[in-house]
C-alpha cells in the first residue's frame, strides 16, 4: 500500500529509515547526547544528510524515571518540530508521544507523524491525528502504562495479540477518519515483552506484513539483542542490525533506529538478496 | 542511397550483457554506450522494412557446458531491437549474403587493455584494436576480412568471425559514422554505423 507521511508518499515497495532524535536527558541509549536543544537540531541535520526519511522526536524516555509532565514535554518537543519544520520542509517529521495534548501541539507546530508508543494509552490521540489529517503508528504493549517495564507478562500467543491489537487499533483510527494510507502498525519490541517474545515477534514477523498494514520496527540496542547476545547498551550495534536483517526479509517498511547508514544498508542488502530491490550497478562480469 | 534505390545498414556495436535488462541494476554502468546503441539501432530499424540480420558469435563450449544455448550476442541484440519496438523476427546468421538490407553485427575488440580489464593487461590489444577501430571508423570492409582471430580469443575480443564474414562481404561502405569508441572497462567497444551500395 502506498504509504502517506504528512506531504510525502512512498511506493509500497519503499523502506523508511525512521531516525531517532531524543530532547531527553536520559535515553537508555545516548544518555542525553542530544539533550542540549542546539545538539538535537545538529543530529537532525546528520540524519537527514545520511538519508533518512523520518526522525521520530521523543521528550520522553521510555523507561520509567523522573516525571515528565505534560507542560514538560511540550517545552521540550513542540518548539523543536516547529525550529525542524522550518529547517527541514521536506523530511517526515514524527513525535514519540502518548498524550493527546502534546499530539495536538506539535501537530500545529508542522509534525506529520504521531508515534503512539504506548499502544493507544490515550484514546483521544487518534482523534489528533485524524484532525490534523496526520499519520500515526499503532502500537503492541500488551495493555502497559507508559514508562512500565513488563513483569510476568504472559501470552497465549505475542504474535497474535500483536496483531489483534495493532489492527484493532489501526481500524479504529480508520472510522475515526485517520487516512488509511497513513497508518502504521509496530510491534514494539520490549514493550510489554519479554526477551523471548521480542525473539519469536521477529521470527514470526511476516504474519503481522501478510495483514497487509505497513510494519515499523523499532529494534535499536534493545533489551532483547542485549539479553541474546550477553552484551551492554552500546555493543548490540551487530545484534540490532542482525534483527533488522530479517524483519526486512519479512517485509517491515519503516526502520525506527539509531544509526541511520548502516540501517539503510543493512535493509537495502537484504532486499537485493532477496531480490526486491535491484542492485546499485552491477558491471563486475558483465563488462 | 544507392543508384538502385537500394542501400544496406550495417550496425556493428558490442554484445556486453550489461546492456540486457536482466542485468540492469539502479543506476546504468554503461549510459553512454548505450546511448550510442540506441542512436544506432534506431537507424538501422527505420531503414526499410528488410528483415534484420544479427551476426553474433555462437556460444562457445564453455558457455554451452553450462546450458547456454542462445547466443549473448543475439541476446543483446533483441533487447536493444525490443527497446527500439521493433518486433520482427531476427534472422540469426553466420555466414551473411549479399543480399543483406539490414545488418547488426555484435563485436568487440580486446578485453585485456587494463590491469583492471577482465583479462588483464596485454599490450597486444591496442595494436589490435586500433587495426579493427581504423577499418570501422574508415568504412574499410576488406580491412575486417583477415583479423587475426586466434589472437582476438586470447585477447578475449568478441564477434571476430563475425567482423570477418562482414569483411569478406566486400561492401562498398558510403558512409562510415563511429559512434562510440571507448574502453570503460578495459574492454574496447565500438558502435559504428555504415551505410553500403547495394551490390
């Protein structure tokens, strides 16, 4: 399906480098490298320069920690995708949040993307983007709170109730009159998961792109490559693109992630295997 | 055009399998050749309605052993004709008649003229294509007829036999135009067009 991102579209058979940008102090990840609001415009700029398509804007970490208010997280983001829009009029701008209202406010500011990272925790988010006319991720937490770490969580089967409750979440936002070209549905590795469910939603993700809704993966330096692998934050760089490698065999469209080139060829690479893509030149032996 | 009425086009250009669409990846490693290739063949097609000729090496028995049955250079030559949206059937031959209207020949010269050639360097190749180039650029159709065509398989050349047979038609060549002469690879290709008096 033709994917349609604030004013872009893109073929059905195009992937998406989705950049991660933090204004938080705290990311497990870069631990507030980008933190200082001048940092932040300087990463946006490198990642639109190394191609990607979308950067995903997030003022708060996703773990749990200090409070971050609403009041909060709208002076961290909402000034900021209005100071990216200026800057950058044609890369996707994307907002990791959960509360309506900073939806609302960043919508008004030029943001083309809501990331409802909590899986619909705010119901009234859709409504957001359906009246901005914006595009939204639906998300897979199994019914966590935001900023809670799974404890004991149990299913009778992670993939299947990953896909009952993206799609159910993306057919709500349809009648609620989100474009359905616009929708995108994320598994969300970690989130409300174990380590073995993150491992069995990759293995298994070709049956949540055979629902036919654009899959986002979000896989960079995740507990789950971390625990497979017996390694820290800041050495799953190979495990994550390993991940990344067949979850683009399967199909996913959008690459939520830290390191934007190597994402790129890791997706490009496994798509000219696959023979979905064709390769850049080809002369050796052809000459 | 011939005092006849009748003339005959002859296209000689290089059967390079990266000019097939099978082979064609995101950005083109041989735009100017092909260039050159289409410019040619669409001469050739809109003179006349004659059927096409395509001269072109048969496989050779390493190629055969591994199931290729359809010569590249015919290969080549029905991509480049299917482009031109000629769709006529192709007659495939190698020993050519007199009677030819319209005549593409898949040829090219060594494949050996860098370190980074697929054969290497051999400093043979230059005297010999400079030879094969002169007589193409000049119309000199006895200058094709006794190329040295052992010498031209060790220099990994394609389609000698075939510039021979052309040579050994003897064609009174009016006008020589040499469209393409390089060697981006370190194989030389040319895309000549001529164009003969009838016999």
């Amino acid at each position: 399906m033709t994917l349609k991102l604030g004013q872009r579209s893109f073929a059905d058979d195009a992937t998406l480098v989705m950049a991660i940008v933090n204004r938080t102090p705290d990311s497990f990840y870069d631990k507030g490298a980008t933190w200082a609001e001048d940092r932040a415009f300087d990463r946006v700029a490198e990642v639109v320069a190394q191609g990607a398509e979308i950067v995903d804007i997030g003022g708060v970490k996703a773990a749990p920690g200090t409070d971050v208010d609403i009041a909060e997280e709208q002076r961290r983001v909402v000034g900021f995708v209005a100071r990216v829009r200026a800057a950058h009029p044609k890369v996707v701008i994307s907002v990791d949040t959960w509360r309506a209202e900073v939806a609302h406010a960043v919508c008004c500011e030029g943001a083309d993307l809501l990331n409802d990272s909590w899986g619909g925790f705010d119901p009234a988010l859709v409504k957001v983007a359906a009246t901005h006319d914006v595009s939204l991720v639906c998300t897979h937490t199994g019914g966590l709170t935001p900023r809670t770490r799974p404890y004991r969580i149990e299913y009778a089967d992670v993939v299947a109730d990953a896909i009952r409750s993206t799609v159910g979440q993306a057919e709500r936002a349809v009648s609620i009159g989100v474009d359905p070209r616009s929708i995108l549905i994320d598994p969300a590795h970690d989130f409300g998961k174990n380590t073995w469910h993150s491992l069995e939603i990759t293995r298994r993700l070709g049956e949540m792109t055979a629902t036919g809704w654009p899959v986002l993966v979000s896989l960079s330096h995740k507990d789950f490559v971390g625990e497979a692998l017996n390694l820290p934050v800041g050495e799953r760089l190979a495990g994550t693109l390993a991940a990344t490698a067949v979850c683009a065999l399967a199909g996913a469209r959008v690459y939520r992630a830290h390191e934007v080139v190597e994402t790129r060829q890791v997706v490009d690479m496994v798509l000219s295997i696959a023979g979905r893509r064709p390769p850049e030149r080809t002369i050796r032996g052809l000459a | 055009m011939s005092e006849h009425g009748v003339s005959t086009r002859v296209v000689v250009l290089p059967p390079v399998p990266a000019l097939l669409p099978s082979c064609l990846g995101r950005t083109d490693p041989v735009i100017d050749l092909r260039n050159a290739c289409r410019k040619a063949i669409t001469w050739l097609v809109e003179g006349g309605t004659a059927p096409v000729t395509v001269l072109a090496d048969a496989p050779d028995q390493a190629a055969r052993s591994r199931g290729v049955e359809v010569p590249l250079g015919i290969r080549v030559a029905r991509a480049l004709l299917d482009e031109a949206e000629h769709r006529q059937e192709i007659r495939h031959t190698d020993a050519p008649t007199p009677g030819e209207r319209r005549l593409l020949v898949l040829a090219n010269g060594s494949g050996c003229r860098s370190e980074k050639a697929p054969g290497h360097l051999d400093p043979r190749s230059f005297a010999y294509d400079k030879r094969i180039e002169t007589a193409l650029a000049e119309g000199d159709s006895a200058g094709l007829a006794h190329l040295d065509a052992e010498l031209g398989r060790g220099l990994l050349a394609a389609g000698i036999e075939s510039l021979r047979q052309l040579g050994a038609m003897r064609l009174d060549v009016e006008t020589a135009d040499l469209l393409y002469a390089d060697d981006p690879y370190g194989v030389r290709y040319w895309v000549t067009t001529w164009l003969c008096d009838a016999k």
